[in-house]
C-alpha cells in the first residue's frame, strides 16, 4: 500500500530537526577532539605545581623553575588558543543550524499563522534563537568536559586510593545533586515557559490593539489578566529557583567542604611521608577540574531545561507542519478562475462556512459578492486565492487545481485586498510593489488606477514616505487604497476585492469603480464583496450568498432587480 504525500512529508519532518543538527555532526566531532586537548592541557597547573615543590624548591634549582615555567606558559597559551577554537567552531556550528532552519521555521510559523490563527505565534523563530545561543554558550561545554572526569580520577588514584575515593564519594554526590536538581526543577520551569510563552502572545495581542484599549478605557483591565498570567510565571519560576538554589548551595558547601577534605588528608599522607606536598597541591587542583563540569552543568540547567523545550517545540512544529510540495511550473494563466462545488471550513471550525458554491469566470469578467453578515462571502475570497484551503471541491486557475501551481509562480497572478487592511513596515512604494524590486513605473501605474498617485505627491517624502505596521501616517481611506494599489500592482490576472469601498468616501468609491471598469477593459477577472450597492456598477455578474450557499448567481441587473430590496442584505 503506498503512502500518501502527506504521510511521507509527515514522516520525513519528523526527524528534519535532528537532520538539521546532524549536518554539523563534524563541527560537534572537532569541538569534542578540542575538548580532550583542553582537558589534558589541564593538568599542565597542577604537573607545574607537583614540579615545583618536590623538584625545584627541594634543589633550589633557578634554571629548573626557568624551563618549567616557560614550558608551561606555551602549553597554556595552546590551551588558550584551543579554547578559543572550540568557541568559534561552536558558534559557526549554531549559525549553520541557524541557516539551515531559518527559513523552513519562517515559512512554518507563517504556514501554522494562515491555517491556524490561534497558533499565529513567533514562539518558534524564539525556540530557534533559545537553541542556538544554548549550543553557543558555556554551559554546553559540560557536556563536552564532562567524559574526562573519569580520567582526572584515575589520575587521583595513581597518587593514593585515599585521594581517588575522596574525589569520587564527592562526583557521585554531586551528579546526585544535579540529577536531583533536572527532576525537581523540570515540571516548573516546563509549565512557567509554557506560561510564558501564553503571556507574551497576549501582550503582543493588546498591543496590536493598543488604540482600542486606550479608547475605550480598557488598558487596566486587561492590564490586570496580564498582571495575572505574569505572576503565575513568577510564581512557577520562583518554585523552581527555590529548589535548585537550596541544591546549589549544598553543591557549594559540598565543594569546599571536599577541597579541604583532599588538602588535609593529601597533608596527613605527607606528613606521613606516603606522598610528596606536590603532590597534595596537584590532587587539589585535579579533584577541582575533575568536579567541575558536574558543578557547571547545575548551573547550567536552567539553560538546558529551556533548550531542549524549545527543541520539542520546535521538532513539533516541523512534524506538524511539512514542506510545502513543489510543482512543475505551468504556463503564465490567463485568469479563467472556476470553483466547482466547493466546501470551506474555517480554520478552528467544524462548520462549513462554504457549501456547494459553483462558479466559472473568464478573463474580463467581473463578479460582485454580496448577502447578509455571515453569509461566508470572506470565506470565499480566501478560499478563492488559496489562503484557506477547500474541504472538499476544487477551486481551478485555467483548469489546474489551486494546489497544483507553485505559488511563488501563482502568487504574482493574484491581486488580494483583504477585509481587514494590513500594511508592512516600509516605504509607500514597496508596500505597493510587494516589498519586491520596486519599479517606479508600475508603482506610479498602479497608484493612478487606485485613485491614489496626486494623495502621495502630497505627502513630505511622497512614494518614499515610510509607513508602520498601523500606518499611523495615513488615514482608513488612504490605506485601503494603498492596499488596492498593491492589489493590482504588476500584472496580476485574477483580483480578489474584499469589501474594497468600506473606507472610501464618494469620490473614491468613484475612483473605483472607474478602477474596476478599466481592469475588466485589461481582462482582468475581478471578484468584489460589497455591502455598499454603489461599487456593483462596474460588475456585469452578482453571486448572492446566503447561511454560505449560492442563493443567486447571474446577470447583475436580474440579480439586483430580484434582491435589492429583499430581507438580510446590508446598505
């Protein structure tokens, strides 16, 4: 039985991550050969100091002290420059991972935000930034350091059994310390960065709304919700905070307590004559080092626990959501647009907000849309450009599913002026050329067919004029028809208008029409949703859509003649 695409896409993402990972494998194999370089050029102190006090200040021997010194410098300037290596490879291995998955989590985010507002979340390209500076950062290198401490030990036993025991009595405890700490601190810390990541999605929320909020006086209450969810974020991080402190200080004390242990029992085998005092001072300074990467991973589990719930997220996100399919490109179309007996539900929903519709256009045709709120005349425009897909049916572009074209090839095909008027950061000419090369040409033509070019050479810095995410420098009206000349700017064949009047005054709802009339005259096919009557003049057919089923479809001056004044249909 063959599988479908969307299973094999499924089962090939669920493993991209660690893919992604893998392809720095030799990176991660370099890092770890630096590390046992590292760790053997560790003991250069404590061989230094076993040297110096049980040969040169026994002989009193300058020369001595003078080679072993200057032996000691290189090999700890090569430790250096090791140690700088490993960081460097490190960080071009977390820019690689960085690369590789950057824009596959773009376009996933931007994929799970268009089929699932809800999940409309930059969490992921978080996650991404969370796991590389954790892979970037010190407290991977535990993990690195971490499988020499058996050999600092064994080295610990070659100088007396009694050192060995010591230091290993003090590593188990302590990997008993941390391995407590990983359990005692994961289920918190998991649902204070589950909680978190919910109170900065809301915040992020208000603000996209800050000038309602500020309106209509409703900045403190919401400030309280917020004020709620951020105390149970404190409240989940200051669990885990208390428990790993009361961990660490007894790490701490159990450290020193384990330092002087060694030094006093390293001091009675001396006096005893069993071992030379280098050798006391050197156990020291290797018992430290052999402890240390179990020490610095305590306090690098918090940094830990964070990576590798964002890694879960992120392999959750890739798995969910997979590559787009490429196709073959097709032919430029040339603007037939046919849905055939298509379903639509929303995403989030289990009601069909479209059911049955039917319709065929052909280039140079103009539909208007209308029928009572509700009646899934936005649904159908999104469906129509591709942005929510069918349940069940089939919306065609000259013949060929909707599905089956690549869009970047499609893409260019549509203009789209959605309900809600969204403007991107940039000048007024790139919004309008869709933030590609701008060509001054189309963006002059294009603003003159929207009614918009003698506005902009009014404005300070004209078609340079830069513009926010809420446009603050322009009113409603101007940025729908910024909107609209982005809409038909370039060449686009097929043009989605929805509710394209509902900010413009007379004179603009004029402009308009004359827009409309013109594309028809190009062969362009134009699909209008309109509450307001007057924009329907320039359409030669009217679609009435009613609990989201055609109620009408035909000539526009029979439909109108027959609805005009029937119940549910918005002036």
């Amino acid at each position: 039985m063959s599988k479908t695409p969307a299973a094999a896409g499924r089962k090939d993402a669920v493993s991209e991550l660690r893919e992604s990972v893998g392809r720095c494998r030799k990176a991660f194999w370099y890092v770890a050969l630096f590390s046992f370089f590292i760790n053997m050029l560790m003991l250069v102190p404590p061989i230094f100091m076993l040297q110096m006090f049980d040969r040169v200040l026994s002989s009193g021997s300058i020369p001595t002290l003078v080679m072993l010194l200057v032996v000691a410098i290189g090999l700890l300037i090569v430790l250096g420059l090791l140690e700088w290596s490993r960081n460097r490879v490190l960080v071009r291995a977390g820019a690689s991972i960085d690369k590789n998955l950057g824009e596959r989590l773009f376009d996933a985010t931007f994929f799970r935000a268009l089929r699932a507002p809800d999940s409309g979340s930059t969490q992921p390209l978080k996650d991404l930034t969370t796991l590389r500076q954790f892979m970037t950062g010190q407290g991977v290198f535990a993990f690195f350091d971490a499988p020499w401490t058996p050999l600092f030990l064994l080295i610990l036993f070659l100088f007396h059994p009694l050192l060995g025991f010591i230091s290993l009595f003090g590593a188990i405890v302590l990997f008993a310390l941390a391995y407590t700490n990983e359990v005692i601190t994961r289920g918190p810390l998991g649902e204070a960065n589950r909680a978190y990541i919910k109170e900065s999605d809301y915040a992020s929320s208000n603000l996209r709304n800050a000038e309602v909020l500020e309106a209509m006086g409703m900045t403190d209450r919401l400030r309280r919700r917020w004020m709620d969810m951020h105390r149970e974020v404190l409240g989940l991080q200051g669990v885990a905070s208390d428990r790993s402190a009361n961990l660490t200080a007894i790490s701490k004390s159990l450290r020193l307590i384990l330092q002087v242990s060694i030094l006093a029992t390293g001091a009675w085998l001396a006096v005893e004559q069993v071992i030379t005092p280098g050798v006391m001072i050197a156990a020291s300074i290797i018992m430290a080092r052999a402890l240390a990467p179990i020490d610095q991973s305590m306090h690098a589990w918090r940094g830990f626990i964070g990576a590798r719930g964002a890694w879960e997220r992120l392999d959750d996100v890739l798995r969910s959501t997979p590559k787009r399919e490429e196709h073959m490109d097709l032919p430029p179309p040339t603007g037939q647009l046919d849905a055939e007996n298509i379903v639509v539900v929303p995403p989030g929903s289990r009601t069909p907000a479209i059911r049955g519709v039917s319709l065929s256009l052909r280039p140079g045709t103009a539909l208007g849309v209308i029928g009572p709120s509700a009646a899934g005349k936005s649904t159908l425009a999104r469906a129509l450009v591709g942005v929510w897909p069918t349940y069940a049916g089939t919306v065609r572009v000259d013949g060929a599913e909707l599905a089956n074209w690549n869009r970047e090839q499609i893409g260019p095909v549509f203009g789209y002026l959605p309900q809600d008027i969204e403007l991107f950061e940039g000048t007024i000419a790139e919004n309008i050329a869709r933030f590609g090369e701008v060509d001054p040409q189309l963006v002059v033509e294009a603003a003159r067919k929207a009614g918009l070019h003698e506005m902009i050479l009014r404005l300070p810095e004209g078609y340079d004029t830069r513009i926010g995410i809420s446009s603050g420098a322009l009113s409603a009206g101007q940025r729908q028809r910024v909107a609209l000349a982005r809409a038909i700017y370039g060449d686009p064949k097929i043009i989605v208008l929805d509710e394209p009047n509902s900010n413009l005054d007379d004179a603009g709802e004029v402009a308009l029409t004359d827009t409309i009339k013109k594309l028809r005259e190009e062969g362009r096919t134009v699909i209008i949703i309109a509450h307001r009557p007057a924009v329907l003049n320039a359409v030669d057919q009217i679609l009435v859509l009613k609990d989201g089923q055609a109620a009408a479809l035909g000539d526009r001056q029979q439909v109108m003649n027959r609805f005009t004044r029937a119940k549910g249909l918005e002036r």
